[in-house]
C-alpha cells in the first residue's frame, strides 16, 4: 500500500495488503455488496471472498456478483450454490455461444474491476480476484465517499444487461463526474473508444512529464502519433512493462512498438519482479488515470473498460510514490541487445503482428 492508513483514498500496489482490507470491507457491509471483476479465482482467493459473501448475505446484507463468462470459465459448477441459496445474485457476463459471430463477439469481454460496499466504500483498478496474481504489482485505488453513488449507476447497469449483445449507446459510455474525477466507460467499437480518445487528449496536453505503466503496451497509430509529438515538443516520457507478462505473445510482439518509440527519446524500463499488472497513466504529476485498462488494441476497440481519471486529493502524491518503487525493480530496455534478438523471434513478431488487435 501506499500512503498512511485512515486516508480516505487509498492507492494499494500488494495483493495480499488489498485482498485482506477489501474482505475487512465486506465483512463490515450493513446493505449491500456489489463485485464485478473479469475473473474469480475458485482457489483460497476466491474461496475467501465466496465465503465472506455467503456469510453476509445470511445476515440479509445485499450480495450481487458479476463475473465476465471468459474469465470465469474455469469456475467449477456449483462453486456459488451456497450463496445463491442464502440469497445473493451470480451472473456470467455474455456467456460465450457458438453463432456466425463467435471470433469476434467472444473478444467483447466485460474487463471491468468494482467492489461497492453500502452507500461509503469503492474500489476500483487492475485486480481480478485470484490466487494466481498474489504476488504481482497491481494497481487498486480505495475511495470513501459518495462517488460509490456514481459506481453504483454502472455497475446496475452492467448487471441488467449481462447476457445480451451490447450495440453501442450513449447512455453506455456517458461520462460520470464527481468533484474533480470523471469516470469514463468504453463498450466495444471499432471507432467510438472513449477511454483512448481521452489518453490521446491528455497525453497532447502533456507539458513536462507522462508516465505510463501497463502490462500490455500494443499503442495503436493515433496513441503512438500523440506519444510522438509529446516527446518531439520536449515532454519526458517513461513507459514501464513487464519484461515477462502472462501473455507470451505479446512479450514477444511489443517490441516493434518499443522499437519506433525509442527512436524518438521515449524511455522504456522492464519490470523484473514476477509479474506487472498496474494499469496507471499519470500526466505532469498531476493529472492521473486509475482502472481496468491496458494500453492496447484489444483494450479499447473490444473489451467493457472502466477509468477514474482526475486530480487531486492526494491521490497523484501517492501514485507518484508507487511509480518510484516501481522504477527501483526495472531494468532499462536494451535497444542494442534487441537489436540483435534471434532469428525465430523476428519471425514470431511478423506473424503476429497482423493479429495485435485480439493479444
């Protein structure tokens, strides 16, 4: 965690320091608990927080759970019986079907990452709730306050409409403002990508410095354009990633991208311990982006993405902090050692590069 307890905004970067205040949270629900994550472990993670919600809705407290059917596959059945008989609410998001369109409607996935706790209490960020990412950095920011009123407009309308085909509204995307936050929402389009459009802005606004850690960097043409011209105009740029992700292919493919960025002074650093999963753009140390999406294609053309962008409230101090821990457990990107990569991996990378849209 970073920053001192009893703050009413609190930035957390451990899973196992987040896991344990999200169940204290819950165990302290009165009214209502409102989960929607992408993935829910059926490990001891899971388990814990199953069990937790099965206790509180004995007790009569409200339990909704909304999980995305991709990542909640591996669920095993009967896994939430127990608490759908004390009363709580499961459902899977868009549950995948074989029809004409099954490649590109299984891609449209709900990446979203909500607890609601009673009328006080939100989280928002990069973490699923699993065992495996125990002991990744992650990135989940803890409000207290009424902004869970504006949270708790998305999530009931995300839990209304979980199985159905999602065509792109207005009323879907709407920007959501709180005192100096605005929350902003993308739903799958090719052209209509709210949350990049708004890094885009704010990256050309940029006057000193941007910073931006993700664990998939695959920047499309305008983002790389912006990043560009930031840097051409002076703007210090640092982009960190894991040098090892989950995801093999990208490890292999992102390069390219590195590769023409570098060229123009944008500075990359590879996270090396285990596995980075933060999701953070901080713009001139003041400005930051907080939530579930990663800098790349599949992100913002196809995937149910979340954002608390805004200033303020200390909160800019503390990512500033874990940015800095950060930076202490990376290495620089060796332009000249990539240069000199193998054979087979330049092949991979022009194999997958015509797919960069779906890793």
């Amino acid at each position: 965690m970073t920053g001192t307890p009893n703050k009413k905004y609190l930035l957390f970067d451990d899973p196992i320091k987040y896991y344990n205040a999200m169940l204290d949270d819950i165990g302290s629900a009165t009214k209502y608990i409102f989960i929607e994550t992408y993935k829910f472990g059926h490990e001891t993670i899971g388990i814990k927080f199953r069990d937790a919600l099965v206790h509180k809705a004995k007790e009569g407290v409200e339990v909704k759970v909304l999980i995305d059917s991709w990542g909640g596959s591996s669920l095993p059945d009967g896994f939430f019986d127990e608490l759908i008989r004390a009363g709580g609410e499961v459902r899977f998001f868009e549950k995948i079907k074989i029809n004409f369109d099954f490649f590109t409607r299984s891609h449209r996935r709900n990446h979203r990452k909500l607890l609601l706790i009673d009328d006080r209490i939100s989280w928002i960020g990069s973490s699923n709730l699993t065992e495996y990412n125990i002991i990744w950095r992650e990135s989940m920011l803890r409000m207290r306050g009424d902004i869970v009123h504006e949270f708790k407009k998305v999530f009931h309308q995300d839990f209304s409409m979980y199985n159905k085909y999602i065509r792109f509204r207005r009323s879907l995307v709407r920007i959501l403002h709180y005192e100096n936050f605005e929350i902003i929402r993308d739903v799958p389009s090719v052209t209509r990508q709210k949350i990049k459009k708004r890094y885009e802005r704010l990256i050309r606004s940029a006057i000193k410095e941007i910073v931006i850690e993700t664990p998939y960097f695959l920047p499309g043409f305008l983002l790389r354009k912006e990043l560009i011209d930031a840097a051409n105009r002076g703007v210090k740029i640092l982009v960190i990633i894991p040098q090892h992700s989950d995801v093999r292919m990208v490890n292999i493919l992102h390069g390219r991208y590195l590769q023409m960025l570098y060229n123009h002074n944008i500075r990359f650093l590879y996270f090396q311990t285990h596995n980075l999963h933060a999701k953070i753009l901080l713009i001139d140390r003041k400005i930051f982006s907080v939530g579930s999406p990663n800098f790349d294609y599949r992100s913002f053309r196809y995937m149910h993405e979340i954002a608390l962008i805004g200033s303020g409230h200390g909160i800019e101090k503390q990512i500033l902090k874990h940015i800095d821990e950060t930076v202490d457990m990376c290495v620089p990107f060796d332009y000249e050692a990539w240069k000199h990569r193998p054979l087979i991996q330049k092949f991979l990378e022009w194999l997958l590069l015509p797919l960069r849209h779906l890793l």
